[in-house]
C-alpha cells in the first residue's frame, strides 16, 4: 500500500503549533503538487483545517523522507515539532484518514464540517494531478465509510458543532440572543455555518467584512445582512454583541487595545468573541478585559469534551465500522494488485502458445479443423493445468498481506513479465503495474 | 407564638442557607427542587409572626433590634422574590439566603423583645421610615449578591474550565439585570426613606442630628449607592469594578446598621 499520513491535530498540539503548520487556501494546490512530486512520493494529498494539518501521500517503496518535505516547504525543521507529530503508515494511514473523513477523530466528534473539508482537499489534490490510482481509491473509500458512519450510527444526528457550542456559550452570556448582532470577520465556511446557528438562536443584525468587499456581499446577502468594507472594520465591529472570526490573516486581528476601545464604545455591554481562526485571529490577553470574552478553537474544545463522552458508545460502534472498512480496503487494494499480474501472466502465456502453433502448423501442413480444434484443446489445457496453482496460490498471497509483493514479484521475474506502468505511464491508463510490482 | 412562628420561619431559611453552602462549595444543585418552596413557606411563617407579635404589642414596635432585623430580613426575602417571579431563577439566593438567616436566626434566639415605651415611636412617620429605609437595604442586599454571582460566573466563563457552578448560573445578561434593576428597585426606598428620617430627626433633634455617627454612615451609604448606579447608568460598569463599589457599599450598610449600637440619636433603647 505505501501509505504515509504525518500531521498535527487539536489532541496532539496546541493552537500554537498548528498555527506553524497550518497552510494557507492560496498555497494549497501548489504545496500539494510539491508534496506529489517530492522524491519518493508518487500521490499525495493535504487536509489543512483549523484542527488539523494532514500530509497524506504513497511512497514509491514505502519509505519516503515526508518530513524532509515539511523542512523544504515550511522553511523550518520539524524535528523540534518531534513530540506534536503522528505518523501513521500502511493500515493505520488508512485507518487514520478514515477515522478523520468520518468525523471521529474532530474535535467535536461527528461534525459534519471535516467530510467537507477533506473533500475539499482532495478535489484540490484532483485539479494539480496530485492524486492518481490508490489514492484516489483510498479517497473514495474513505466517503463512502463516513457516509456509512453518519447513516449507521446515530453520531452524526447529536453532533454537536463548533457552531453549535459557540450558541449555547454565547447564550451562557446573553442569555436570549434575540435581537442580539453578530458581525463575521472573513467570509469562510465556518463563519457562515456559526453564523446560521445563531440566527437560527433569534440573532437579528449581522455584518459581514472581509478582504475580497465581493464575498461579503455575497455572504451578507444570505443572512439579509450589511456587508462592511474592511477598512471599516475597526470601526463598526464594536455595534455586535458576538464576533466571529475567521480569517487567514498571518497575525492577529484585535488586540487588548481594540477591546478597551470596543468596549469603552459599547458603555461597558460584555462582548463575545469567537476565534475560529488558525493562526488566531484576536490576541488572547483580550479576554483578561472585563466583559469581553475570548474563545478560540482550543477552548471550544474544552467546552464540548463532555459532549464526547456522552456519545462515547455511537463512537465505538463508528470505530467497529472503520476497522471492518479497513480490513475490505486492503483486500480489495491488494487484489487490485494482483490482477494486473494474473492478467499479464495469461497474456504472455497466450502469446507463447500462439506463437507455438503458428510454428507446429508450418511443420504439420494443412490440418483439418478438428485437428485444429485438437491443438487448441490441447494446448490451452496443459496451460490452464499449468497456470492454476500459480494463479491460486497469487490471489491467495494478495489476501495475506505480508508475502503479496513477495510473490507477486517472483512471479513477474520468473516470467520474465514486463513492470507495465513503466513506459506506458500515462495518466488515464487501465490500473495495471500499479505497486507491488515495485520494489 | 410570634417567636416561634419565627423560628419556624429560621428553619425553612435554613434550608436556603444550606442550598448555598452546597452550591458554593460545589457538591452541586442538591436541594435546587425544594428551596424555592421552603423558603417560600418561611417567608409565610415569618409574614405571621410580624403580624402576630405587631398584634400582640399593639402598635409597630420597630425599635427592638430583634424586631427591625427579622423585619429587614423580612424584606429581603419579599425583594428576592419580587426577582424571582420575574426571572425564575434562585441564584441570588445564593448570597441572600445566608444573609435572611443570620438576621431572623439572631432575631429568633433573642429574649424576650424590649418593648418600646416612648410615644415617639408611636409615630406613624416612622413607620414609613421604617419600611422604606429596609426596603432599600432589601434591594442593596440583592444587588451585592447579584454582582458577586456576576464576577463567580464571569470568572468561570474566562476560565474556560467546565464548571458545576456555571450549570446551574442564569446567563450572565439576567444576573446583570437583576442586580441592576434591584439596584434601581431599592433607590427610590433609600432616599425616600432617609428624608422621612431627617424630617424625624430635625423635629425632635434640630439640625445637630446630622453628627451622629449612623445617620453618617446612612447618607454615606446612600452616597455610595448613587455612585453605584451613576457610574452603570454612566459608564456601564459592570463585573469587577461594580462589585467592588456594591460590596463596599454592603460593608457601608453594615456599618449604619452596627451603629445602632453607639449611636446617641438612633438607640434602640429608651432612654
């Protein structure tokens, strides 16, 4: 399989580290054209969400120098980030990425945002080519076990979002947020999705500013809401009673300055800011102001940790479906390895056969067509006697993982058969030669 | 009987004392199904036994520090429960409960009430002094308590950490309003209730009343109280800064009422 994922998520590190990892939209198509073309890797794929950075690759022979990659694309070394970082390969890579698809391994177990989010990812790993044959069937696996995940168990239906733990926190300070004004700072998916939630909770006004004016329109139109050039932003943000920041601002948005001014404006009335942004977005010693409160990603984990417990046993039965996905993809991947293998083996072997009769028949002269039929038999018989316990005992070892690529492989050498990926490697070709018949 | 109306009403209080000694110190909403009804019942016990012992005396003798303390604790649970029906909650029982049961615990073990034999507090005028001054105080006890909850809460929202308390808390927006507008409820009571007690004390004393050591720590208090809604009505404050100022004008509060004790105008005691 040669499946590599290294990351950092929300349980492994804090918000500082992610923030070192994160990668911004902008740069993903071309960190994950990098990632696929790094020496060694042959596909590759990169989740970077606020929780979670995901390098997600195949190696040409299972041992590909990724954190050589990180060094060489974030410009640092990431031995020191040592003891932040997972690495998982082989089953456990497919286990991890379909554990995160399946939203079991978020912050907020069972929220629907990351499936969209790593689809994302794998559209963008789609668009650069980063992405061809395992990959590309790992990925869909991967959908269709979150999928069963969400319709088999009821995790899905008691998630608690993000979006949905900043409403009961903003109603612990509110109380009603009927009438209460929300302003969105950066137009992305989760601030719209936060923002649906607590309009839905009886928010009336909602502003949107962001870099691109375009998007905040568009946003804001949504909502029936007022779109604010960025400029503006300072000026107008201390009118909502809850901020919601999300944007890829390298540096943080609002100080302990701002929140002074903000809350000197607004005669003293708390304020609630959400910063769902990695890199943060509002500077953490805001919330040491008196009546402002600051919540980035990391505390809404905490808020919703009791949440996990209580669906701890959907969890487990979400696990039980992930480890039995596990066990088919493999199967299915290393069948899928060696039916190239069968098939070309059987291919040289008609050619062989078909070349023999051709020589008998120049010897033997015309023969009659039972005769003809005869050699037919004859010949196809004793390849098929031959042929069998070889095929067999292939489709077998692909079933055994540990002695698939060993058998396949002596099977290839002592046929003398042809590595078909090599020569005809052309995006687009059937998925033959695919791995295992590398070493 | 009056008295043991009234220590029958000091047992049901004890059972709010009780909710919120388990509540601070964080064993959890225990008794949160049956304070409200008990301290609803010792609040009818104790309305019997003001009427009983007013009755038995035959005129309002509000000059027994016993009498005014379970009158004044009295008050306080009418003004909780002015808030409670309007906001449903028994949050600030928290800090009211404690307060309600010390007075009419003190007020029930005390003796026999010295009864009051100058005409002077015969008059009708201070009984509307009275009433008004401990409504007042009524209203600034809510409010202490109110802004302490506000800060615990506050804290336990900055905190980030899961708190049994922060369960079990109204939002911070109703504890706001509450001690706000208990605040706004009491200072119309205070002020009104301060002029009925000079208009007293420059009829019997002259204008020298004004050097007694509880009349100035009462217009301080009121002083206080001013500042306390100035500056929210002003500035909005709110959390930190308005507890302080409430908590110091509680200790204010305090002060006037100790001076009862040393005081020349203001004795309780016949002279």
């Amino acid at each position: 399989m040669n499946f590599i994922v290294i990351g950092v998520n929300h349980q492994t590190a804090p918000v500082e580290v992610r923030e070192q990892f994160a990668i911004p939209e902008a740069r993903l198509p071309d960190a994950t054209k990098s990632l696929a073309t790094y020496p060694g890797i042959e596909e590759g794929i990169i989740v970077s969400t606020c929780n979670r950075v995901e390098l997600l690759a195949r190696t040409v022979n299972g041992n590909a120098d990724v954190r050589g990659f990180m060094h060489q694309f974030y410009g640092f070394d990431p031995a020191p980030y040592k003891r932040y970082l997972y690495e998982y390969r082989e089953r456990d890579a497919v286990r991890h990425v379909f554990r995160v698809a399946s939203s079991l391994d978020s912050m907020v177990v069972g929220e629907p945002q990351i499936l969209g989010q790593v689809k994302e990812a794998y559209a963008t790993a789609r668009a650069v080519g980063a992405v061809s044959s395992h990959l590309d069937a790992l990925m869909t696996r991967a959908f269709a076990v979150a999928k069963r995940v969400r319709s088999e168990t009821a995790i899905a239906t008691s998630a608690v979002s993000v979006a949905s733990v900043a409403v009961d926190l903003a109603k612990k300070i509110f109380g009603n947020l009927q009438g209460k004004s929300v302003y969105l700072v950066g137009a992305g998916k989760m601030c719209e999705l936060s923002a649906r939630h607590l309009a839905a909770h009886g928010a009336r006004q909602i502003y949107v500013a962001n870099r691109t004016y375009e998007r905040a329109v568009a946003l804001a139109r949504k909502f029936d809401g007022q779109a604010v050039p960025f400029e503006q932003l300072y000026d107008t943000v201390s009118n909502a009673d809850i901020v919601i920041s999300s944007t890829g601002a390298p540096h943080t948005l609002f100080n302990k300055e701002h929140g002074e001014k903000f809350l000197h404006r607004r005669k003293n009335r708390p304020m609630f800011f959400i910063d769902i942004a990695v890199p943060r977005d509002i500077d953490p010693e805001m919330n040491k102001l008196d009546g402002i409160f600051v919540y980035d990603i990391d505390d809404l984990q905490q808020v919703v940790a009791s949440h996990i417990a209580d669906r701890k046993t959907e969890a487990d039965r979400a696990e039980a479906i992930v480890q039995l996905e596990v066990d088919k993809f493999q199967s299915r991947l290393q069948t899928l390895d060696v039916v190239p293998t069968i098939v070309s083996l059987q291919e040289h072997l008609e050619t062989v056969r078909q070349a023999e009769i051709d020589r008998v028949r120049g010897r033997l002269g015309k023969m009659t067509p039972e005769q003809e039929l005869a050699v037919e038999a004859l010949t196809r018989g004793i390849i098929n006697k031959i042929m069998h316990t070889p095929i067999t005992t292939l489709k077998t070892a692909a079933r055994e993982s540990t002695e698939a690529t060993t058998v396949i492989d002596l099977v290839r050498r002592l046929f003398g058969l042809r590595d078909a990926s090599k020569g005809t490697a052309a995006p687009g070709v059937a998925d033959d030669g695919k791995p295992g018949m590398r070493n | 009987m009056p008295l043991l109306w009234l220590r029958i009403a000091t047992v049901f209080y004890g059972v709010g004392l009780l909710y919120s000694l388990l509540l601070l110190s964080r064993q959890g909403n225990i008794l949160g199904k049956i304070v409200e009804p008990a301290v609803g019942l010792g609040l009818i016990f104790h309305f019997v036994s003001l009427v009983e012992s007013t009755i038995q005396i035959g005129h309002l003798s509000w000059a027994s520090i016993q009498y005014s303390e379970s009158l004044l604790a009295f008050l306080a649970m009418v003004v909780f429960f002015i808030f409670f029906t309007a906001y449903r909650t028994v949050s600030p029982g928290v800090i009211i409960f404690p307060v309600v049961f010390v007075l009419t615990f003190a007020s029930a073990i005390g003796q026999k009430p010295i009864a009051l034999t100058s005409p002077f507090f015969r008059n009708g005028w201070i009984f509307v002094h009275v009433v008004l001054i401990f409504t007042g105080y009524a209203g600034l006890f809510l409010s202490f308590g109110a802004s302490l909850l506000y800060l615990v809460e506050e804290r336990a929202l900055k905190s980030k950490r899961s708190n049994v308390l922060l369960g079990l808390l109204p939002p911070l927006q109703t504890i706001d309003e509450i001690g706000y507008r208990s605040l706004l409820f009491g200072f119309p009571f205070m002020t009104l209730g301060l002029v009925a007690g000079s208009v007293l004390a420059i009829e019997k004393y002259g204008p020298m009343f004004f050097y007694d050591p509880k009349i100035l720590l009462s217009f301080m208090m009121w002083a206080v109280y001013m500042l306390l809604l100035y500056t929210r009505w002003s500035s909005g404050w709110r959390g930190r800064r308005a507890a302080f100022l409430a908590t110091f004008a509680f200790v204010v509060a305090l002060g006037a009422w100790a001076a009862n004790y040393f005081s020349r105008t203001h004795r309780f005691i016949a002279s």
